[in-house]
C-alpha cells in the first residue's frame, strides 16, 4: 500500500516537470531533482515498510519476555507462600511443645505436694507405741499373830530390897554428820546420729512440717533431686547411770 502511494506522487512530478520543460530552459535539471525526490521517497517508504513488518516480532518478544518474568513471580509467590507456611506449622509445633511441657512440669509439681500430704497423713496417722506399765505384784496378807496366853496372876513374894539407882552415864556428844555436796545436774547428750538434713526437732510433728516445706519449695536443696524423707527418733543418755531415751529428739532424712 505505501509503495502505491509513492509511486503516484512519483508520476505527479514526473508530469509537472514535463509540463514545464516548455518554459524553463533548464528541464534536464528539474528531471533530475525529481527522479531524486523519487528515491528518496521510495527509501522512505521501504522503511515505513520494513518498521511495519518488525512490529510483530517486536512485540512476540515482549510478551514472551513479559510472559517469563510473570511465571519467576509466580513461583517466587509459590515460593513465599510455602516459606510462611512452614514457619507458621514450625510455630505451632514449638507453642505446642511449649505448652506441653508447662502442663507437665505442673502436673508432677502436684503429684509431688500430693505425695508430700499423703506421707504427711500417714505418719500422723500411725500412732506411737504406749509404753505398758509395769504391775507390781501385791504383798501377799500377813497372818494374824497369834494371841500369846495371859498368864495367871501370882501371889506377891516376899519384897525384896530396892536396889540403889546407879547413876546413868553421861552420853558423849557425837558429831553432826557433814552433808555429801549434791551432784551436778545432768545434761543429756546425743549418742545417734542426725540425719543428711542436719536438723533436729523436739518432736515428730514438727520435723514433718519442716520436710514438707522444704520439699516443696523451688528454692531448697531438698526440691529437685529427691524425691522423698524419713522422720526418725534420735536418742540420748539422759543420766548419769547411762539411762538412754531412744525418742528423746527427732531428726529428718531425704532420699533420692
């Protein structure tokens, strides 16, 4: 279509030149002006042409490459989606751990206050020996002593002389006994041993109530690594003849 057009714009000139060859002397030069307007717009021509025929590839070429960078955001979008994802089930699954671990540490917080009551109750429960006292056996009846015979009265003898009183002797002053100095009070003293907690108690009550505390408290050194006590008697020599009281102190020993 633009070569058509050029070639008539071409035989336009050609025949307004012709028609002035009569009155201008100079045809040969206007011919040749022509003839180079005429090529001139025939190159331009090809041109338009061959800009016209480049625009399809020109733009097969954009789209494809606008076709390529939309499938790299695509799967950098997949990409993306995928990486959230993950983290997002990564999340889930330490809040869940988390969460388990807190309710399982509670639970064997409770289990061990639990066992702490229950050992508690069961050594208050259990009661202490009573001691039987010991009967002594009873006098057996003594006999009625047997009434001796009043013997008959006798007639007076003859009288006889009234001895002379003898002077009765003068006793000699005897000396007042020196009183023994009395013996020091006895301070008993242990003769067991105490227990891994080194505490002692006046009775079994009280070294329960200390145990069960320190059981139970975050910050002893009895809370983490065991798991348990004993509440045991200490026993002392309580006179100086080597009397012993088997239950006169009380002591507290934990076990792992």
């Amino acid at each position: 279509m633009t070569n058509r057009i050029v070639l008539l714009i071409v035989c336009c000139l050609l025949l307004f030149s012709l028609s002035g060859c009569k009155s201008q002397p100079d045809s040969a030069l206007v011919l040749e002006q022509t003839t180079n307007e005429a090529e001139v717009l025939k190159k331009a021509g090809d041109s338009a042409e061959n800009v016209e025929n480049e625009k399809p590839i020109l733009s097969a070429e954009l789209t494809a490459t606008l076709d390529r960078l939309l499938k790299v955001e695509q799967a950098e979008r997949l990409e993306m989606e995928k990486a959230y994802q993950l983290m997002k089930t990564q999340l889930t699954l330490v809040k869940t751990d988390k969460k388990e671990k807190s309710e399982e540490t509670a639970q064997k917080r409770t289990n061990k206050k639990k066992d702490a009551e229950d050992v508690g109750k069961e050594v208050a429960s259990t009661p202490s020996p009573i001691p039987t006292p010991t009967q002594e056996p009873a006098p057996a009846p003594t006999p009625d002593p047997t009434p001796e015979p009043v013997p008959a009265p006798t007639p007076d003898p003859t009288p006889e002389p009234t001895p002379e009183p003898t002077p009765e002797p003068i006793p000699e002053p005897t000396p007042e006994p020196i009183p023994e100095p009395e013996p020091e009070p006895f301070t008993p003293f242990r003769i067991s041993m105490l227990g891994n907690s080194g505490m002692e108690f006046m009775t079994m009550a009280d070294a329960d109530t200390w145990a069960g505390d320190q059981f139970l408290d975050p910050t002893s050194i009895w809370y983490a690594e065991y798991t348990g006590w004993f509440t045991t008697s200490v026993a002392y020599q309580i006179d100086a003849s080597g009397g012993v009281d088997n239950n006169y102190r009380y002591t507290v020993d934990f076990y792992k």
